[in-house]
C-alpha cells in the first residue's frame, strides 16, 4: 500500500523558492532543498521530479505569486497613477529578498527555452496590467501622452531589476525609495 504524503507540497515549493531565490539553480544543491523543504530526498523526486523541474515549478509559483501581488498593488488604487506608484513602493519595500524571476535571467538568459517560456507568461499578464493603468493615468494627464505604454512597462521592467539588483549590492532604504521615485518621475 502507498503511504500518503505526510507534506504540503505548496508548502514545501514555497521553501524551495526561498532557496533558488538566495542561491540561483546552480549554487543550490539538493542537500540544501531537502532540508529546507522538510522533506526527503525520495520525497522532493516522487513529488517534484528532479531539480530542474523543482525549479521551474519554483520559478512557477513565485511567478504567479509575484505577478498577483504587483498587480494588486498596481490595481488597489483609484487613481492609476496612484496604482503605479504603489506597484513601484512595494518593489521598493520587498527589493532586499532576491527576486527569482530576475535571477533566472541573470542566470541563463534565453538559453533555457522552458524558463523563457515561463517568465514571458508572467511577463505577458504583468505587462497588459501595467499598459491599461498607464493608459488611464495618460487619460487623467497624470503621465505624458509623449510615451508609449509598452515603453513605459519596458523601462518599469528595467527600473524593477536594477532597484532589485542596487539593493543586492548594499543600497540601503533611502537611495532605493529614490531609484523608485526617480523612475516615477520620467513618466510625468
């Protein structure tokens, strides 16, 4: 007979996110999962498969998880401009965790069809979210009409990674929340 699994398994990915996130696929070793996750070693490969799909399972969930978050931050206000600028607080807020999405490009660019395959959903999803709140901030005449919205989420995209990045080298709050700032005010 079978035994039944005597874990959470969103549980035990939302732990081994935590250490792709710090660690990146390659620095991350399968001792280092498994004890994360509270799991053992059968556990992770009957459940999970093997590391490169745990990590793609990983980059996944925190994708969505992530990608709701910032959308939530970007729709929880009834000015879009206010919206943007809650989206760009909360990067701020959460820049000192490493950012799994950022890391899997850093770490393998496109050279890894299935990981492109996954950040360009989330990408997809983040990015429509961004465009009708920038459109609605342009109709408001809160952002210039002089931008395009898909330049706009472009240059956002790029302002995320290198708050992200600026904190993981040492940036401490307030030169962060001026990198924030500073990428706000190149819409106006």
């Amino acid at each position: 007979m079978a035994r039944t699994k005597a874990f959470d398994a969103e549980v035990a990915l939302d732990a081994a996110i935590s250490v792709f996130r710090e660690h990146g696929f390659e620095g991350t070793s399968a001792d280092m999962l498994v004890g994360a996750m509270g799991i053992g070693r059968q556990s992770l490969y009957d459940t999970f498969g093997d590391k490169w799909r745990l990590y793609q399972a990983a980059l996944q969930r925190y994708n969505v998880l992530e990608g709701n978050a910032h959308v939530a931050s970007l729709r929880g206000q009834t000015r879009a401009v206010d919206g943007l600028r809650a989206m760009m607080e909360r990067v701020v807020e959460t820049a000192r965790s490493a950012c799994l999405g950022v890391g899997a490009i850093c770490e393998f660019g496109s050279s890894k069809p299935e990981i492109a395959k996954i950040n360009a959903a989330a990408d997809r999803v983040l990015r429509a979210a961004i465009v009708e709140r920038v459109r609605e901030a342009q109709a408001d005449g809160d952002v210039t009409m002089d931008l395009q919205p898909g330049e706009v989420v472009d240059f956002l995209f790029a302002a995320f990674a290198g708050i992200r990045v600026a904190a993981r080298g040492g940036a401490d709050a307030v030169r962060l929340e001026a990198l924030g700032r500073t990428a706000l005010r190149a819409l106006y």
